[in-house]
C-alpha cells in the first residue's frame, strides 16, 4: 500500500461491511434466522432479569440478596451484558443482509469495537467471580456468607466494568491512532480490530501490541481464576462421600461450566489459534457464535439446568395465571 507521502490519498470517513455473504437467496435465510435468535436473545435475558428481580426465591432486598444469592446478582448483569452485546451487532449484520453495501461511518465504527470489546471483557470478569462464588459455596459454605458479603459483591462488580472499560478504552484509542488511506471495505459483518488492523496504512505494531497486551491479561487472570476455583471444586466434591451431595454440589456447578466451555471455547479459535489455522469464513462463523448465538444460549442453559431458576419460573407463572 503506498504511504500518505504521496498525497494521493484520501483519509477514510465510513467503511463498508461486506458481511457474511453475498448469496441472495442465503441472505434471506440467514436475516429470518438471525432475526429469530436476536428476538430470543432480548427476551430471554430479559426474562432473566425480571424474574430475579421479582422473585422473593431469587432476590431479595438488596441487601440481603447480595449475602444469600449472589450468583444470581452475578447472572442478572451477564443477561444485561449479554443483551447490549447482541444488540451492539445484530442490527447492523440484520440491515447488511437487506442492502448491497452496508455504510458504518468512523466513528460508529469506533464505538461498536469499543461496545463489543467492553462487553466481551464483563463477560470474562462475570464469568470469573461466579466461579469464585461457586468455589466459596462448596469448599468453604461455612464462610460464605463473608466472603461473600454485599461488600465484596460490589466489589467485584466494580472490578468487572472497569476492567470492561480499561480494556475497551485500549482498542479504542488504538483503532483513533490508526490511519486509512486506502480501502475501506472490511471482511466481516461488524468493525473486529484485526480486519481494521489489515486496512490501516501507517505502521501497526505498536497500536497492536498494547490491545493484545490488555485483552491478554484479562483471558490469563480470569481463565486462572476459573480454573483455581474448579480445581478446589472438584478436590472438595471428590472427598465427599455421600453421592448425593457430590451430585447436589456438582450440579450447581454444570450451568456456569456450560457457559464457561462455550464463551472460552469460541474465543480460543477466534482470538488465540494462528490465523493460518482457518479461513476468514471460519472465523466469521465463529465470531457470529460469540456475539449472537451465545447470548441466546445463556439464559437458556441456566433456566434449563438450574432448579432454583426452574422453581421461580414455575412460582411466578403459577402466581400470574391464578392472580
């Protein structure tokens, strides 16, 4: 690419999507689908969060809530995380499949890198502080009512979005110091840092390496933590000898480990694997995965595995047919 010496560029205002495909027919396909699982996803987590907050089962006053239930305090703001993620994406690749060239101006671009990478950065923390949580109700359920105080819910929360924020913030200004003099057509359905990484003209190494060094540090210490926490875990049930309270202890457990192999799993091919190791359409693939069929998934793997969220729904839709 020639460089802006030559004064024969223009600086790039607006960048086009060329989204997932081009095929008409699948086009109208993938809108209905897409459509279908955004529908599910805003209701689905929506649902979430309005069952926790009116059930007496669920949710308490706050202060109280947050001693004796803090994962679904936890749960509450991963279904929140996970609607403004949906929503940071979806409506733009619904419009991609209705128009021939979808325009995403600079600094809309700008602002859903910033929404994707913070979201995808509170789903780490969240993920993290509910495998504390699992790991101080199991090894430690004498003690959980401190270690998981109000206080330390909070702070926990605090942890988790101004890391979102930090990490976001890093992308952010990386993506501001970057130059585009030439092509603006990006290869993917929403504005990703590696395909902007591919279009910039000036030199990428160091906008590229403080991102990755952020985004890095968050997957290593929320990973550890997570990983810790279920090595504890899974010691702790082993030493039990009833088997019914190694099935009660473990079956707490399978919603977040189900969440946790999905989201992690994903983000492994996308993020970590070399780029050599698979296509543009693979990782598009993967990436609609993480941004659109995951937040559908998320409340459904916790209202389909969790008695407690089973038992609340049961309650209230019992409480609103009979009222």
């Amino acid at each position: 690419m020639d460089s802006l010496g030559d004064g024969n560029h223009t600086a790039v205002t607006e960048f086009i999507l060329l989204g997932l495909t081009h095929d008409p027919v699948l086009r109208v396909f993938l809108f209905i689908i897409i459509l279908c699982i955004y529908l599910v996803t805003v209701f689905g987590n929506l649902s979430t969060i309005f069952l926790i907050r009116v059930s007496t089962q669920l949710h308490h006053p706050i202060l109280s809530s947050l001693v004796h239930h803090p994962m679904y305090f936890f749960l509450s703001h991963l279904a929140f995380t996970d609607i403004v993620y949906s929503s940071s994406v979806t409506p733009n690749m619904l419009v991609n499949f209705l128009v021939d060239n979808n325009m995403i101006s600079f600094l809309g671009c700008a602002t859903q890198l910033g929404t994707v990478i913070f979201c995808g950065t509170v789903e780490c923390f969240l993920l993290a502080a509910m495998a504390y949580d699992r790991f101080v109700a199991i090894c430690d359920p004498l003690l959980y009512s401190t270690k998981m105080s109000t206080r330390v819910c909070l702070q926990l929360l605090v942890v988790t979005y101004v890391g979102g924020f930090l990490d976001a913030s890093s992308f952010t200004f990386s993506f501001f110091s970057l130059l585009f003099c030439g092509p603006n057509k990006i290869n993917h359905f929403f504005c990703d840092f590696a395909p902007l990484l591919e279009l910039s003209c000036s030199d990428v190494s160091v906008s590229a390496v403080v991102p990755s060094f952020t985004s890095g540090s968050v997957i290593v210490v929320t990973v550890i933590v997570i990983a810790v926490s279920y090595i504890y875990i899974l010691i702790t049930i082993l030493k039990m000898r009833s088997t019914e309270g190694r099935h009660k202890a473990f079956s707490t457990c399978t919603s977040h480990l189900t969440t946790v192999s999905l989201y992690y799993g994903t983000g492994t091919f996308v993020y970590v694997l070399p780029k050599s190791s698979y296509s543009t359409d693979q990782n598009k693939v993967a990436s609609v995965f993480y941004t659109v069929v995951i937040p559908m998934l998320n409340p459904l793997i916790y209202s389909l595995r969790n008695n407690e969220i089973k038992g609340a729904l049961k309650k209230e839709l019992g409480r609103k047919i009979f009222s």
